[in-house]
C-alpha cells in the first residue's frame, strides 16, 4: 500500500505544480503587460522591477487558483489511470476508497498547509507594498506612504483617528476623538491639531468639541485626554482582511474592529482562514468517491465534468457564505465552515452509495 501511495502521491503532484504554475505564470505574464508602464515607472524606470512585482504578486495570484488546482490535478490523475485500467485493478485488488483516502491524505494535508501559508504569510507580506504602489487591482487601495499616514487607534470605546504619526505613535496631527458610551454610541467628537503622550495622558492642542446633542461646538486651546491608545496596526494598513495574517485579524477583533468594520467581520476572515487548511482534504473527499461511481471507465468524461461542476458549486457557495458572514447574516464559525462542512457530507453520501467502508 506504501508503493501505491508514493506512485499516486508522485502523480497527483506533478500534475499540480504544473498546473498551479501554469496558470500563475498566464495571469500573471497579463498582468505585467498590461501594467508594465506603470510598474517600471513606480521602480525609478529599472526593468527589475518588473521581478520584484511578479514575486510580489505571484503568491495572491496562486492563492486564487490553488483549490481549482487541486481538484483538476486529482481528477486528471484519476481520469488517466481509471483510462490505463490501472484504477480498475486497484479497486479489484480490495483497495477501498477509505483506503485510498487516506494513502492521499499526507499530501492533501501538506497542500492545506501550503495553502494557509500562502494567504496568511506570503500575501499580507506583499500587501503593502502592492498597495503603496498602487498598479492595477491595487489602485483603488494606494496609501499614503511615510510621515502622513493615516493611523487608527482605540482607547477603551473611543475611536481615535490621526492623519499623520510619528515613528513611535507619541505624537499625532489633525485628531479626531470619537467619544463612546458603554454601548458604543457616539456621545462627542473631539478634533485637535495636535495630540502629545505625556505619560498616560495625552496633551490635545487647538481643540474642537462637538456634542451629540447638536450645541454650539465649543473650542479651547489645550484639553487632556487620558485614556491609553492602542494602534490599529504598526505601519500602514487599511484594514483589508483578506490581506491580513490572523495574528492582525484576531487584534482588530480584540479591538472592535478600530471603527473600520464591525468585529464579526475580521471573526468571518479568521474562520475562513482556518478553513484553508482543509483545502486539498475537501478535494480529495470529493474526487475520490466520483472516481469510485464511475469506475467501470466508461464515464471518464462525466467524472470530469460532474468533478468540475461540484468544485465551481463549492467556489460559488464559499463566496456567498462569505458575504453573508460580513453582512452579520451568518455568525463568523459558519460563514467559515459551512462550505467545506456541507460538500463533504455531499462527497461522503457519494461514497456511502456506492461502497460500504
């Protein structure tokens, strides 16, 4: 059973690093060339550039195309030896899809690895920069880069936001207070030139109060504000979740989301980050049990199509889950979990109807 393992294992990973790399490279290789301008601008006019974009950009593209990749490698592999009649004697050698199952299962869990890797490390890496510059899907996410940038921060239930910064957060300009109650509803808005850490305390300089209850805004020349601001995040960042590791999306939960999304959002993000370790087990679970319904050899066609038409259902289903989860229709654990839970009870019911384990 070892050698059927390591021969399928060498099958299937062949297939998918070569067609993993293939469709980065093409949508990539677009990408370049439709933004090259652009890219060797940004870098000072030096075509090297244009490599440390791809590097930059290559492990999103991947992460967009790993589940697809997956599932087209496993069912290619089990489409050529189920042709080659090697599948047939697999079955007939009292091989069952539990076994098979889990001869696959190392590597299916590596690639889930792989995959969290990817969108929890390789990603948020390239983030800001891709943001900084600004190039393609990123322009509508250009920050401003350096002294000026925007920061957020949170201070019990207040929200505070500062257009500019010092290195070590000490010293703020142009702040806006936005004073909370126990239940989270604005009661003033205090906005200052200037804002200076004395200790625990902060000096506001040039200050203006606005009250909820529409007076007459009031103005003073210095106020102190106590209160211990913890920043949304150390360099820029605008919150995006999906460009966030879960080390950042657990301190935006931990701190109500800074007032730049509500909390359950981030919660959405982490769950559905989490659930990317099961990336390649939810394919094999179900490639396998479609290649056991059509293993007579007869349908090969079919169990590619009906193995295609059930990952773009997952894909489909994924994404809606996911919105629900943002908008708050669904709690974070099942916008995250749902998919993966529902289709493997899809692909375990496939296997149940046509093999008793």
């Amino acid at each position: 059973m070892t050698t059927l393992a390591v021969l399928l294992s060498k099958l299937f990973l062949s297939r998918f690093f070569l067609i993993l790399s293939g469709v980065t490279i093409f949508v990539l290789s677009l990408d370049i060339v439709t933004y090259a301008d652009d890219i060797i601008l940004v870098n000072d006019g030096k075509l090297s550039g244009i490599w440390y974009y791809a590097m930059l950009r290559a492990p999103g593209i991947a992460s967009q195309f790993i589940l697809i990749s997956i599932l087209i490698a496993l069912l290619l592999m089990l489409t050529e030896i189920s042709r080659n009649s090697e599948l047939v004697a697999i079955w007939g050698a009292g091989v069952s899809q539990y076994r098979l199952l889990m001869a696959l299962m190392p590597v299916a869990v590596g690639l889930g690895i792989f995959h969290f890797a990817l969108v929890d490390r390789a990603v948020p890496m390239a983030a800001p920069v891709l943001n900084q510059w600004a190039i393609g899907d990123y322009s509508s996410k250009k920050l401003s880069v350096g002294s000026k940038d925007p920061i957020w921060m949170r201070s019990g239930k207040d929200i505070i936001r500062a257009v500019s910064t010092n290195v070590s957060t000490t010293k703020l300009s142009q702040v806006t207070v936005f004073r909370r109650d126990r239940d989270g509803i604005l009661q003033e808005q205090i906005m200052a030139d200037t804002a200076e850490q004395r200790g625990q305390r902060w000096l506001l300089t040039n200050v203006t109060i606005y009250s909820r209850e529409n007076l007459p805004p009031t103005q003073v020349d210095q106020m102190i504000y106590t209160g211990l601001m913890r920043p949304a995040a150390t360099g820029p960042r605008k919150g995006d979740p999906e460009e966030m590791s879960i080390a950042d999306l657990l301190y935006f939960v931990d701190n109500s989301g800074f007032g730049l999304r509500p909390a359950h959002v981030y919660s959405t993000w982490i769950q559905k980050r989490l659930a990317s370790l099961t990336t390649g087990i939810l394919m094999l679970f179900i490639a396998i049990p479609l290649a056991h319904r059509f293993r007579r050899g007869g349908g090969l066609g079919m169990l590619f199509a009906v193995g295609i038409g059930m990952g773009f259902g997952y894909f489909i289903f994924d994404g809606i889950t996911l919105t629900m989860g943002e908008l708050g229709i669904l709690p974070p654990w099942a916008a995250g979990w749902m998919p993966p839970l529902i289709f493997t009870g899809i692909a375990g019911s496939i296997a149940i109807n046509y093999e008793t384990l």
